[in-house]
C-alpha cells in the first residue's frame, strides 16, 4: 500500500513534469531550440499566481487565468524579443541566448519579490483528499487536480495538433519549415503561438508544482526545468507523447528511487536513467530517429 | 536595393536573346501571369542567375531547360521569394513582389513543387492536401478543439475539395495513406496536388518526370495540359526530359551559366546551335 501511495506520488511530481516538458518539446519541434528560460517562466508564472491570490485576493480560477495570461504573454516577448532575431544564427548562438534569459528572468524575480522564499497560499486548490483502501491510501487533492490536469491538457493538446488548422501548421513547419512556407504558412507566427502555449502550460505547471510543494523563490523553476528538460529528451524530444510518458516515468523514477534506493541520491538516480536511455535508444523512447535531407 | 542595368551583354560571345517574350497567341492582350525583367541574384562573388527575362502568359505552359548547374532552380527559389534577387524585378499577375516574403508570394499564387520530394511525409496524403487548402478556409480554433457543429461541417467541405483534387491523380484511395509510405511515382503525383490546393495562378514544377519511367512520364504530360485547361492555370517546369519538354511547353526557354541562351518553341530550340552547343560542346572540337 505505501508502494501504491508512492506510486500516486510520483505519477503527480511525473505528470508536473510532463507538463513543462511540453513546453520544451513543441518549442523544440517547431523553432528547433532548446528554450533553457522555459523553467524560469514557470517560476514567474507562480509569482503571479502567487500575487494574485495574496494581494489582489482573486478567486483561484481567475488566478490561474492571470497567469497563464501573462505568461502566455512573456512567452511571445521572450520569442519576439530574443530569439526571432537569431532565427538565422547557429543553434549554439540561440542556446547561449535562452540561458542569458534564464537568467534575466531569474533576477528580474530577485528583483520583484526578493530573495526570501515565499509561501504559496494552500487556497489554490481547495479540493478534499480521497480515502481508498479503507483509509489505507491517501490521495492529496493537490495530487488528485495535478494528474487530472495533466490527462485533459494532453486530450486537448492532441486534439489541437491533428484537427486545428494552426496545430497542422506546426505539425508542418516542424517536418519541413521551407516547404511549409511556401505552401503559405506563416512560419513566425506559428513559432510564436507554440511559445504562447508552451508559457501557458507552463503557468500551470507552475501553480500545481508550489501548490504541492509550497516554497516559492527565484530559483523555484530551475531544477523542475531541467528535469522536465530531462524527461523530454527521455521521452523523445520533439514528440508530444514522448515528453507526456518521459515525464510521468522520471516522476515515478524519482519518488521510488528516493523511497527505496536513497533520499540524497533520488535526482542521481533520475539523470543514470537517462544517461542509460540515451546509450541504449538515443533518440529516446519515443523518438523517431531524424533523416538527412539531401 | 537599387536596380543597375546590365551592360554586360554585349561582350559575351552569345547570341542575343530576343527580349519580346513567346507567350502563345490565345494569351495575348491578358495580363501576364510572370513577369520577369533584368532578373539577377549574386552568392558572394558569384553570379548565378544574371538578366533572366521572362513573361508567361495566362495558361501557357513554359518549360525552364538546360545543364546542371545552369541555375534553374535557383530562378524558382528567386520566383518563389525564397531568395530576394539581387537586381531586377518579379512581377506575380501583375504585382511587383520586391520586399515580399515567402508566404506572401505564395498568397499572390505561386506554387511549387521540389526536385527532391518535400511532402510532409509524416501526415496523411489528405492532409497534406488540406494544407494547401487551409489559406483560402476560415478556421476558428476552439471549434477545432471542441469539435462544434461548425468544425464538422468544414470538414466535410474540405474534405470533398480535398478528395476532388487528388481525382486529378485517381489518387482518392490513398488519402488515407501516410505521405511517406506512398511510392515514389505517387508521392510526386501528391506534391503537385498540394500545389494546386493552395489556388495557384503559376505552377511551378521542378523535375515532376524526375525518376518516372516513360509510361508514367505520357501519364504526366497528359496530366499537365489536363491541369492547365481545368483550372486556367500557367505551368512552368524545369525538366530534363526531353520527350516532356519538347511534347507539352509551349514556350522554352534555355539557361546555361545562369543566363539565357535561348528562348522559343520546340523547333526553335532544338535546332538552335547555341543550345546544342551548351549541351553538346562546340562543334569544332567534337570534329576534331
């Protein structure tokens, strides 16, 4: 039963991590680049979550809806602002960049809140937790609203891609981004609204993350970005499905490994996984590997 | 940018080229589907394309020919907007698309196909078609998502158009095939279906017999003339085979080192000198 318990667990931190890893994902699909400053717009997102519910005293629906505005909004700047330019420029340039606006929204947070961790409100998600079992196992509502956000956003995500006009565009422009615009599809816009949803979905993998482990500081977003980052690249970069399975299986990894293996050596054991899946399937799991065109 | 006149000409050994264009007569007094003047573009130090004019008519079907190298397709990325010429101008139906980018050019209709095969070979061969077909269809996203009535019944629509232009091909019974799994002589088939999904006034073909065996290549031809006079629509193509060219365009025209050596109707060309001496040699050495 505290395997059960565990496993709940860790398909919950898992599913927090799907999420932001879908931001690295579809952004690296489409613009082909890794935006390093995705886990930081996750901590931003939480601020302003964090605002909302503390000073402006908002509903925590509207809360989330702020945020995932506003970060859907910081997304498009960040694209607009930093990457367009260097859409031309080596991948190296543009990887140097992303980690420059890491930092720049790191310390714009220092700047804004301060460095003294603040405590996200527990009224974020008000729903009771779940007995089952006969009380042998506890569901946390946190845990409860993180998986269910994670199966819907993934419905609606696949639902996108394959049946919306823009979700085709950016199937299009992540196979062949020459041919795509010349059959007439705007190629900047498409790379901006894959960083709006990417922001927005990371809002929300902000506001489930601090609700369910409630310190928040400038640095809140950093680990669970690389490890997102991580589960990407497990799952198969570039592919929906592979960041949603990558990241609910680094969860799990990580929570048995703690449970089981060792407290300390839980991250550890998260990046040995990788680093074998990468040695054995380099593509990752569900990655497909990528043919030269001639 | 600012448009220089070439003066170069009249050094080179070539024949001049006569200027007035060749477009066939039932296309005379229409405005010109391209147009283009003094047209050039520069690599670094290298010229590859210098003062290439052409004007096609409304439903002339022209053929671009020459060696490897000559820079054909480089002319289609410059008609495309894929590159921004160095000198000279396009005009698409009459409109100048100096400044304009790739996706505008393609709105104004011009479409294209490739050398080597670019479908998007991971979506299905109707949606690939649907592609084309989505600037000319208003979408409303959330419809998409929520799958309303509305989203419903565009699909049906696009889906009908989409089936009605894979006809062209009998290639309705693949449209739910994946684009990479079709054969080759089909995948090409598929890319001018795409093209022709975006609405285009000027087909731009580069290479459609490219790998077909000579049936296959009657079947294309046919297909061609059949396009132009259902959809009133100019084809140019850039073709290595001879049969193709010679067989179907109307109007000819022969690059070679990124200028225009020759331009005229079958006959013409092929009993050009200059022509047979770019792709032959000279007569002389071969003589001796």
């Amino acid at each position: 039963m505290i395997f059960l318990s565990n496993l709940v667990n860790g398909i919950s931190l898992g599913s927090i991590y799907a999420i932001i890893a879908l931001g690295y994902t579809m952004v690296y699909g489409i613009a082909k680049m890794l935006n390093f400053a995705h886990g930081d717009v996750i901590m931003i997102g939480a601020y302003i979550a964090f605002c909302a519910l503390q000073y402006w005293n908002v509903p925590p629906l509207l809360a989330l809806l702020i945020a995932m505005a506003f970060c859907t909004l910081l997304g498009i700047t960040i694209e607009g602002l930093a990457y367009r330019p260097l859409r031309q420029a080596t991948s190296l340039a543009v990887l140097i960049t992303a980690i420059g606006m890491s930092y720049l929204l790191q310390n714009l947070a220092l700047l804004i809140w301060g460095a003294n961790p603040k405590n996200f409100p527990s009224s974020m998600i008000q729903i009771p937790a779940i007995s089952l079992f006969g009380e042998q196992l506890r569901i946390s509502g946190v845990t409860l609203v993180t998986i269910l956000a994670n199966i819907v956003i993934m419905i609606l995500l696949t639902s996108f891609t394959m049946h919306t006009k823009l979700g085709k565009a950016m199937r299009c422009v992540s196979e062949d981004r020459g041919a795509a615009e010349l059959m007439g599809i705007n190629v900047n816009q498409t790379i901006s609204a894959t960083f709006a949803i990417g922001s927005a979905l990371a809002a929300i993998a902000g506001i489930l993350l601090c609700s369910a482990y409630p310190t928040l500081m400038p640095t809140t977003g950093s680990m669970p970005g690389i490890k997102a980052f991580t589960a990407a690249v497990f799952g198969g970069i570039g592919s929906i499905p592979g960041a949603m399975l990558g990241g609910v299986l680094l969860g799990v990894i990580e929570i048995l490994g703690k449970a089981y293996i060792s407290t300390e050596l839980g991250d550890a054991i998260v990046f040995a996984v990788l680093i074998i899946v990468l040695l054995v399937k380099p593509t990752g799991l569900l990655g497909k590997p990528q043919r030269e065109k001639v | 940018m600012t448009v220089r006149i070439q003066k170069r000409n009249q050094d080179t050994k070539m024949v001049p080229v006569p200027s007035e264009s060749i477009i066939p007569e039932r296309d005379l007094g229409k405005l010109p589907v391209l147009e283009c003047k003094h047209l050039g573009i520069d690599f670094g130090g290298l010229t590859a394309v210098e003062d290439f004019n052409l004007t096609i008519g409304k439903t002339e079907i022209a053929g671009l020919i020459g060696p490897n190298g000559a820079g054909k397709t480089t002319v289609f990325n410059l008609l495309t907007k894929v590159y921004e010429p160095t000198r000279g101008t396009v005009m698409i139906n009459g409109i100048d698309t100096h400044g304009m980018d790739i996706v505008q050019a393609s709105k104004l209709g011009i479409a294209r196909t490739f050398q080597n095969i670019r479908l998007f070979s991971k979506m299905s061969v109707e949606d690939n078609v649907r592609i084309g077909l989505h600037n000319q269809i208003k979408y409303n996203m959330f419809s998409g998502i929520l799958r309303l009535p509305s989203y419903w019944k565009r699909e049906k629509q696009q889906h009908e158009k989409a089936l009605e232009l894979l006809s062209i091909f009998g290639m309705q019974d693949m449209a739910d095939m994946q684009a990479g799994s079709l054969p080759y002589g089909a995948q090409r088939r598929l890319e001018i279906v795409r093209a022709l999904a975006t609405n285009p006034s000027l087909l731009l073909l580069d290479e459609p017999a490219a790998g077909m065996n000579p049936h296959e290549t009657q079947e294309l031809m046919d297909n061609i003339i059949k396009i132009r006079d259902q959809f009133q629509i100019a084809v140019l193509l850039i073709e290595h085979d001879m049969n193709l060219v010679m067989g179907i365009c109307e109007g000819i025209c022969v690059l070679n080192y990124g200028k225009i050596i020759a331009k005229g109707t079958a006959e013409d060309i092929q009993s050009n000198p200059v022509v047979i001496e770019a792709y032959l040699g000279k007569q002389k050495e071969a003589q001796a």
